[in-house]
C-alpha cells in the first residue's frame, strides 16, 4: 500500500453514460468550482457508454459483440471484424474528445497496439485449441475478462491525457493486468497499483476492471467496475464512496411517473439499496456495497447533472422518521416459474431441484412462493433460458404440473414501513386503478411489499402507487435531504 500519509479522501465511480460527455463531467465533477483542490479522489471510470456491448455482447438484446462470435465458434473473420469495428468506435471517440493532436496520437496508438495484442492472444488461443489437447470451452472465461478490460482502459487513458491537457496532475491506474502475469488477488492488485501516490497531489484515474486470480467477472459479470470501486474504498480507507449517474435516486422512474412527479431520495440505506438491486435497479452491486457497508463507509449517488444537489446519502444505520413509502420500484419482464404437484406435500428438499436448474442456466430468481404443493419462482431472464429450465424441470419431475407465464413486479419500498395499514393502502390504490394483483409478497422485516401483475398494467400500477404513496406527502426537493 502507499507509503504517502493520505487520509480524508473520497473514492468515486463514473458511469459509462455519464463517461460519454466528457465535458459536463469535467466541469460538473473533475474540475467543480465549489471545490477547494481538484485532489484527495480517487476516480474509478466504466468504459464509454455502449463499448462493452460491442466487445460482449449487448446487455439487453443479446446481440453478440467480439466475445459472443468468438465463443460461438464463428470464423476469426467474424470476430475479427467485430474488432476491427470496436477499434474504429474508440478512435472515432478519441477523436471526438481529444482535440490536441499529440495526445490523440498518443491515445490512439496506445489503444491500436492493445487491440492487436489482443487479437494475437485469440488467435493464438485458437490454433492451440485446434489441437484436440486443448478445449477452447476452458479458456472462454479468460478471453471475456481479457476483452471486458479493453472498454476500461480506453476510457482511463483518455481521462488522464484530457485532464493533463488542463494542467491536472492525473495518472493512469492501469489495473487490468496487461503482460502481467503475476496472479494476484483483486486486493493485492489495487494496492500495487495504488502504491506511492500522493492523494494530496495526484488524481489517480482508475480502470473500472481489475484482472485479478480467479476472475472478477466470474463472480460480478458485467458489476466488475462496482466491486473494483467498492475494493479501492475499503483498502485506501476512504471517508465516502460517491457514485457520479445520470440520473438522480428517485421516489419512482421519471420517465414513468413524470420528471415533475418524481422526488430523489435523499437518505436511504444499505437494506433498501439491495432490494432494488434485487429489482434490477441497482444502486450498487450487493457484494460491492457489502464491503462498504462492513468498513462503514457511507455511499453517496449523485447525478452528474446536476452537482449542487447532495444526492443519496446511503448509510447502513438509516431509518425514516415515520413510517412510509420511499420508492416505488419493479420489473417490468418476470416469468412466473409454477411447479404443482400433490407429492410435494410433507417432502424436504423439493425446491434443490428447481434452484439448480434456474441455477444452471443464470436465472435469476426475484422472489418465490410456496404452498403445501406449488412453489413458484419469480424469474428475471430471457424467452430461451426459461424454455430450457422448463425442460430440465419436465425431466426431473414427469408427474408434476409445471406452467410459466410472463408477470411483471411492483415493488413499494421504504426504511420502515411498520404502519397499521400502509399494506391495504397499496392494495387499495391498485384496485381503484382497475389493476388485479396475482401474488403478494410481504416479509416481516417490512422494507418492501412486492405485488404480481400482468405485463399490461405495469407502468399504470407503477403511478397508481406513487400518486397514493408518495405524491400526498409533498416532500420537495427531496425525500429525508441528505
């Protein structure tokens, strides 16, 4: 770890869109005039907006990047085309940002010489496999780790030149482990590249990926660049983690409910933090918000857009002052996964099976439900995964009545929601929104209630819910101020 004496920092992440427009993130976050010195942050950037889609594969269609043709087992001209057309979209970027020309020069011969490098590792990688001794299913792992890193560096790199360019004392924190071939773990490669700088006179940029042993993106898939963040925070001890987005943390969805409708939330906590992620809203990854939550270290979400507003403040000891509805959340695609059968009643270890499937094939499950002789589990994945958990689940039970139907989950949410009533409020203002509820889930822990409804009614209910809950507090600016 650094030799420097660096306390009261902050460690603090910029999001791929935000990362895209550079000069609003320079003159909002990077070079903010309210700020007394440009230094003590630490900055862990995601790649420009829509890059790792091309070198994986796109995140909501599927549609397959250099990663995908290259696993697929297409010909090398098919994902070496697709190379080629991420090579020409980041030098078509540096052109965009970078304006002084040996410094364009200096980011496009940098990231030109990575890409080759890279596509020889593939190549080679390829004729190794062709062997027989060798099976390319073995490595595949590695090869998305490898092109997953690029998105990163691309983007670090040219923060730190454009930031040079402005008289700042950046430098690149390379974590990706290029032609290294040490194997460290995720902690002992942020302290190596962490070690001898001067927080106080240097604004260290940081790859949001860090090839680490085992594999980062193994356990956080496309969350890599929160765990890199949460990581960097809890090693250099920092006073608060800060997320930079697009948006604020908002009582609802803005483009559902209204930008006028909507009010950010201004304190919240860890619990509730993880039940969006659950949701697939997240604020940050679970595992990443763990190590923050365990060293208490406060996160803070602000938008990009808009750096005069304190943001969320998350903390792990938050609780509202009264009883109430927070946010009010959901997702839109669910299937509902429906395993009856009459041998189930009185028998222990039913539900393995069926999470091993959805285990097997990355579903992943949102909630569940169960009774003497019907489980059913709330899934978020695509048409194809579900058909084949359906026919795994056909096999291992033949005498059983399995169904699945497309749902979508309203979820409301708050600190505390320990209100006589708060539950037949909601019901309520679903059934006066013509909205028949499906399934309800309640825990006892009272943070959240989550409601099962047809696709339909999704953005109808999630208004139905925000105009009752939310909007007849008149809260202002925010919801708790920060």
């Amino acid at each position: 770890m650094s030799t420097v004496d660096n306390h009261g920092h902050t460690v603090e992440k910029i999001g791929g869109t935000s990362m895209s427009q550079y000069k609003v993130v320079r003159d909002n976050i990077f070079l903010n005039p309210t700020l007394t010195t440009p230094y003590q942050r630490l900055f862990v950037v995601s790649a420009y907006s829509g890059m790792t889609d091309r070198l994986l594969e796109h995140k909501r269609s599927g549609e397959p990047g250099v990663y995908g043709r290259y696993a697929s087992g297409e010909s090398n001209e098919a994902w070496q085309q697709a190379l080629g057309q991420v090579r020409e979209a980041m030098l078509t970027k540096n052109a965009e940002l970078i304006h002084d020309t040996f410094r364009r020069a200096q980011a496009n011969n940098m990231i030109s010489q990575r890409i080759a490098g890279i596509e020889s590792c593939l190549l080679d990688l390829r004729r190794l496999c062709s062997s027989g001794h060798f099976k390319l299913d073995d490595h595949l792992q590695t090869v998305r780790e490898l092109l997953a890193s690029l998105g990163e560096v691309h983007s670090a790199l040219n923060t730190v030149l454009l930031l040079q360019s402005e008289g700042i004392r950046a430098r690149l924190v390379d974590l990706s482990g290029w032609q290294d071939d040490r194997k460290l773990t995720l902690d002992e490669r942020i302290q190596d590249g962490l070690a001898d700088i001067d927080f106080s006179n240097e604004l260290p940029i940081i790859t949001g990926y860090a090839q680490c042993d085992g594999g980062l993106m193994h356990s956080f898939d496309r969350g890599y660049s929160e765990m890199t963040f949460s990581r960097v925070a809890v090693i250099s001890k920092a006073c608060e983690a800060i997320i930079h987005k697009e948006y604020h943390l908002s009582s609802a969805d803005p483009r559902l409910v209204g930008d006028e409708k909507v009010v950010p939330i201004g304190r919240t906590n860890y619990d509730i933090a993880d039940q969006l992620s659950n949701l697939g809203m997240e604020a940050i990854h679970p595992q990443a918000a763990k190590g923050l939550r365990q060293q208490g270290i406060d996160l803070r979400v602000k938008n990009t857009f808009e750096p005069e507003h304190n943001g969320t403040l998350i903390t792990s000891d938050y609780v509202s002052q009264d009883a109430c509805v927070e946010i009010i959340a959901g997702r839109e695609q669910v299937f509902a996964i429906a395993v009856f059968d009459q041998d189930m009643v009185g028998r222990f270890g039913y539900d393995e099976q069926i999470l091993a499937a959805l285990k097997r094939f990355k579903a992943k499950v949102i909630a569940k439900d169960i009774n003497a002789n019907t489980i059913t589990h709330f899934v978020a994945a695509n048409l194809k995964t579900i058909r084949r958990v359906l026919k795994e689940l056909h096999a291992s039970f033949p005498s059983a009545d399995i169904s699945s139907q497309e749902v979508s989950i309203v979820s409301a949410l708050g600190s505390d929601m320990q209100a006589p009533g708060i539950l037949a409020k909601t019901v309520t203002a679903l059934a006066n929104a013509g909205i028949s509820i499906l399934a309800v889930h309640q825990s006892m822990r009272q943070v959240d209630m989550q409601f099962v409804i047809a696709p339909e009614n999704y953005t109808r209910a999630i208004c139905a819910l925000h105009q009752c809950l939310v909007e007849p507090h008149n809260h202002g600016v925010a919801i708790c101020a920060a």
